[in-house]
C-alpha cells in the first residue's frame, strides 16, 4: 500500500510480482486464498491519486509467472479513485478465484475502445470462430480497438480456460493491424488437454485487457462428429 502524502504517489512504479504462489499453500496446489470474513482478491491494486507506470504481474519467461487461485474474489483486481496507471499481467496461471480472473473498472468491450480508467480501458479479444486438431488451435479473433485508443502494436495472449480464466499459457501473437480479424495458429503442448481457449490483449505500453470470453475448441467439435449418433 502506498499513501497519497508525502510525495508518493507513485511509489508503485516500476513493480514486479513474478513467480509466486498467491492463495495457494507453498506447494501450490492446496487453497490457502485470501479472504474468509469478507471477499478478497489475490493482487489488488487501488489508485487514489495519480498514475502508477508499468506494474508487471507475471511474464513470459521461464518461471516468471505466478499461480493466482482460491481467493474469494478477483485474482487480479485494477480498481482507481483518480489517476489510471498500467498493469502489465501475462503468462500466470490463474483459476478458482470467486469471480473473475482480471477485474478492471468495467468489463464491458465499448466500440473503438474510447473509454479510460485502469489499463485504459484496454478491450478484450473476441473470438470469431476456433477449432484444434492434430495438436494445435486454429483461432480467429478481433480486437475492437481504433489505433487512437491504444498503443499499437497489440499483443494478444492465449491461454487455456479454467473457471473463465487462464490456467496455462499456451503462446502469443502480435495483432498490428486495429480493429481487424486476424487467424492465429497456437500450438498444444503434447499431454496437454484443452477443451476452452481465453485470450488476453495488452497494448505496446503494457495496458493488459480482462481475459476474454472463453472458446470452445474442443476436438470433437473439430471434426465434426458432434451430431453423431
């Protein structure tokens, strides 16, 4: 926590919370979340004034992730009085929280992505359509950005959907072009089962977007014996 006197306002800046258990016992598997009286995220960041730059949670480099479950609220919670600030988030496991896996102030993807707030407001992914066979997810998807609103590039992670949320971070993809649909090919790791994919955008100054709605990409639907007797 950091006081709004004093001249430290921003002593956030500049952050890093990388390769942590938080709301698991030190194992990582049992649920150690917090909150039991009242409802609590995992990381909760709450501006009173003025900006914070760059917070990084997580990454993708080897062992920067962090495994955020079991809290009774958000995993990671972006909420502001005045200012804005960035949360740079990617390349965490994320699941079994009480609601979401991000919360910034409102989900709602807008048209053009004009609105301001934590993360700018930074809009989701959606997807279009989605299939996996022989070992990888054929995806197509929009990010619903105007290049006004965002520093491009974007670069969209995937990851495999627990409970809304990404549990496994399956790759990345850069999405240049504003407001397009755009193919992406993700690779499934062998022994890893994915039966829903969610994505998450975060612009070239690190603003990172809720998880996306989940696809399905389920391989049966992939070949099409669904309707099989």
């Amino acid at each position: 926590n950091c006081s709004s006197t004093g001249g430290d306002d921003r002593c956030a800046n500049g952050t890093l919370i990388l390769g942590n258990y938080i709301g698991t016992r030190a194992d990582g598997e049992g649920a150690l979340g917090n909150g039991s009286e009242f409802l609590y995220p995992g990381i909760s960041f709450y501006q009173v004034a003025d900006s914070i730059t760059r917070v990084q949670i997580g990454g993708t480099d080897a062992g920067a992730g962090n495994r955020i479950a079991y809290n009774t609220r958000y995993g990671v919670d972006h909420s502001y009085l005045n200012g804005y600030g960035t949360l740079v988030i990617g390349g965490n496991q994320m699941f079994a929280n009480g609601t979401r896996g991000i919360a910034t102030a409102g989900r709602t993807n807008d048209p053009a992505d004009v609105d301001a707030g934590p993360n700018r407001g930074q809009n989701f992914p959606v997807f279009v359509s989605g299939s996996q066979l022989n070992g990888q997810i054929s995806a197509r998807y929009a990010v619903d950005t105007a290049a006004a609103n965002a520093s491009y590039p974007l670069t969209v992670h995937f990851y495999r959907s627990r409970d809304g949320s990404g549990d496994y971070y399956l790759g990345q993809q850069t999405y240049a072009t504003p407001q397009v649909e755009q193919d992406a090919v993700i690779p499934v790791p062998a022994g890893v089962s994915v039966g829903f994919v969610v994505a998450l955008a975060t612009d070239a100054a690190g603003n990172t977007s809720e998880f996306s709605e989940a696809l399905d990409v389920d391989t049966l639907l992939a070949d099409g014996f669904e309707d099989a007797p």
